[in-house]
C-alpha cells in the first residue's frame, strides 16, 4: 500500500512538473494528454524515457516534503517543553521570532556561534532565545547550568550567559560564580538556589528534550520548523532566513 502511494505521489509530481515547470522539457510527441487510462499511461511512460531526471526531481521533491512534515510534527508535539517549560530566555518576553538553543557552556562550537548570535540580536529586538542548555559534557558542565537556571530569580541570565559564553577556557562551577559574583548577584543565594530540586528538574527536562529531538551534538538552533546544527559558515545568513520567514508568515509550531 505505500509503495503504490508514493509512485502514484510521483507520477502526480511528474504530471505537475509536465504542466507547470517553467521551461519544461514537452513529450517528444508534443500532443495533449490523452483523457484514457491506456493512452494517459503511454503518455506518462513516453515522457519519463525522454526525461529520466523528472523522475529524480520528482522523489528528492516528495522526500523534501515528507521531511518537513515529519519535522513540523515532531516539533508541534514538543512546544511545550520548547517554549513554555520556562527556561532561561535572552530578549523580550512578546518577541515575535525565538530562537531554541541547545548548547553546553563547555562546547567550543557553540561558542564559536555565540558572537554571531549575539550580533543578531542586537541588531533585531524582535528576537529573543530560549536557553536549552543539555550539559553534554560532564559534572562541571551540569554545575554550571544550574548556577544559570538560578541566575534566573535574580534577573542576570543575560548578563551571566553573555560572561560565560565570551570565556576561554574550561567553564566550571567555581568560575561560573565568580562572574556571577563580579555582575552583582547574591552568591549565597545563588547557591541555595542552585541546589534546588526546581533547578535540577530544569536542567532534567531540558536533557530529555534534546533526547526526544534527538540532538545528538550542540549547539542545536531551532527557528520555526527549521535547525541550524554546529558551526556553519553562513550561519547569520541562516537566521536571519528563518527569521525572515517567521516574520512573513507566522510560525507554525511555535
């Protein structure tokens, strides 16, 4: 039964590529399509021998589309857990783009990408940034997430985030709360909170979350329905794409 959907998926792909492409290659016979099966099935065959690359178009087309399906869905089943689980945030509560990260302060790549995501805020107010922070890579990684999640009663995310991702070197808990520290936060109850099992299930939901999504390296942007994976040479260009069609035309799973 699927195999039998998707060629009738592709033919009918086909058949709107012979109608409508913009400089499509017509049967050799160059005749209207005949309204019988027989002589409709010839026609198709007739075309498809004369132009095999439609066939490939065709299912790289349909590929495409099922993956932004599937992709649309995934991620409409997990808006709740991507953008009201309450995670830290950079910009403005009624930001009309948010962008998800998914990052470790200790991941190089993702602070590579910081400068460049930093940019773009600054330069679009409208945009702001849920903070996924998974702490991939270990004890010292899992510390410094949850002095940032406490960060947040204090009001200093930003400003801490910012410090922490502009470093060299190994971010640990240590110097997590001395740049927390040196932005004026109340470090006793920095740690007090820190401790909580509220920041701990934070931190927790936010790791089973890139599991579900299957985020399998950081950093991980998600804008919309689309994702920027690693350190790309044109990731500005990116999201300021993605952004732009956000702005355009809505998103659909945010």
């Amino acid at each position: 039964m699927i195999l039998s959907f998707r060629r009738l998926t592709v033919v009918t792909s086909i058949l709107t590529l012979i109608a409508f492409a913009p400089g499509a290659v017509v049967p050799t016979h160059a005749e209207p399509a005949p309204t019988d099966r027989a002589g409709l099935d010839a026609y198709i065959r007739d075309y498809i021998l004369n132009n095999p690359q439609v066939v490939r178009e065709a299912l790289l087309k349909l590929e495409l589309a099922e993956e932004v399906a599937r992709t649309k869905r995934v991620l409409t089943e997990h808006k709740e857990a991507l953008y009201e689980a309450g995670s830290p945030e950079i910009g403005p509560a009624d930001a009309k783009v948010t962008i998800v990260a998914f990052f470790d302060y200790n991941c190089p790549y993702c602070r590579a990408t910081y400068p460049e995501l930093k940019a773009y805020l600054e330069a679009n107010p409208d945009t702001k940034v849920v903070l996924k922070d998974i702490a991939s890579l270990g004890k010292e990684s899992e510390a410094v997430a949850r002095v940032v999640i406490a960060a947040k009663k204090q009001g200093k995310v930003a400003d801490l985030h910012d410090a922490l991702m502009s470093r060299k070197g190994q971010v640990t808990e240590a110097v997590a709360l001395d740049a927390a520290a040196k932005l004026g936060l109340d470090i006793e109850r920095l740690k007090a909170d820190a401790r909580t099992s509220e920041t701990g299930d934070e931190l927790t939901r936010a790791q089973d979350l890139a599991t579900s999504l299957n985020v399998a390296a950081t950093p991980l942007y998600i804008i919309g329905h689309n994702g920027i994976a690693g350190a790309p040479d044109d990731l500005a260009a990116q999201i300021a794409k993605y952004a732009a069609e956000i702005r355009t035309s809505g998103c659909e799973v945010c």
